[in-house]
C-alpha cells in the first residue's frame, strides 16, 4: 500500500503529464478533493503542479517556444468569452473560475518570460499582429489590408519575428 508522500508524488506525476484530477482520483481510488488537497499541500512544499506542468510542456517542444504563449492567450481570451457566456454559471463561480484563469496566465507569462525572453518577446509580438490583422480584416477592406500587411512586411526586421 502506497503512503500518502508517495500517492502525492503519483499524483504529481499524473497532473504534469496532463491527466486532470478526477482521471488522477479514479487511478489512486481516492475523491477529488483529495487530489486538491494534495495538490494544495505539495504546492506549499514548493512544487507547484501548474508550473510544472508547463515547464515540461515548454522544454517538450522547443521550436514552437515562441508560439506558446500567443497560443495560451489566445486560449485565455476563449475560455473567459466561455465563462461569460455561460448561463449555467452564478457570478461567484465565474469569479472563481476567471481568478483561476489569472493565475494559471501569470504561471504562464512568468515561466515562459523567464525560461526564454526571446521566445517570449516574439510570442507577444505574434499576437499582437494576428490581433490587428484579424480587427482589419474584419473591416472587409481590401486597401486597408494591404496596407496593413505591406507595413509588416516593411518592418519584421525591426519586429525581429517571421510572420
């Protein structure tokens, strides 16, 4: 029978690896809030799973470093559009929900700035111009398009990013 520190390191390893918590409660027979609270205690001894599980996700794919995060903010934006939208959902839980959602994006933006400021630097700047690119096109301007696009083009040196 597994002790408690070792059922806490399985679940660890479990949640980095992207099982959620109910997956990671069926495997070791154990309730959901068990896996929080477990969770929860191992973060206070310096593990934070979240982190973790991005650092993995980060060193995993390292060409794709500088899309990671434009590709997290734009899953942020979707996810706080969902928890708006939801009819299902009473304020206090979208609050909750949404100050989840801000912590996982500060894990995020902290690990990546730090793990590789370029790739990071890039990311915001893929984003920003998939942003503009997406509001002008939505003008349904051809002229304005082009221009948007030819002054890309003119600047991606100084952007110092390939688009």
């Amino acid at each position: 029978m597994a002790t408690k520190q070792q059922k806490i390191e399985i679940a660890r390893a479990l949640y980095v690896t992207s099982k959620n918590e109910d997956e990671i409660a069926t495997i070791l027979q154990v309730s959901k809030k068990t896996i929080q609270n477990y969770k929860a205690q191992d973060s206070a001894n310096g593990n934070d799973w979240d982190t973790l599980r991005a650092e993995k996700h980060i060193k995993k794919d390292a060409h794709r470093r500088e899309y990671l995060y434009s590709d997290f903010v734009g899953y942020m934006h979707d996810t706080l559009r969902e928890i708006r939208e939801a009819d299902d959902l009473s304020s206090s839980q979208k609050a909750d929900k949404i100050v989840k959602l801000s912590d996982a994006f500060s894990k995020m933006k902290h690990i990546v700035r730090h793990e590789d400021p370029e790739a990071f630097k890039r990311g915001i700047i893929k984003h920003v111009v998939e942003v503009l690119a997406k509001t002008i096109a939505s003008k349904n301007s051809q002229e304005l398009l082009e221009a948007f696009v030819n002054a890309v083009d003119e600047c991606k040196e100084d952007l110092d990013v390939s688009i």
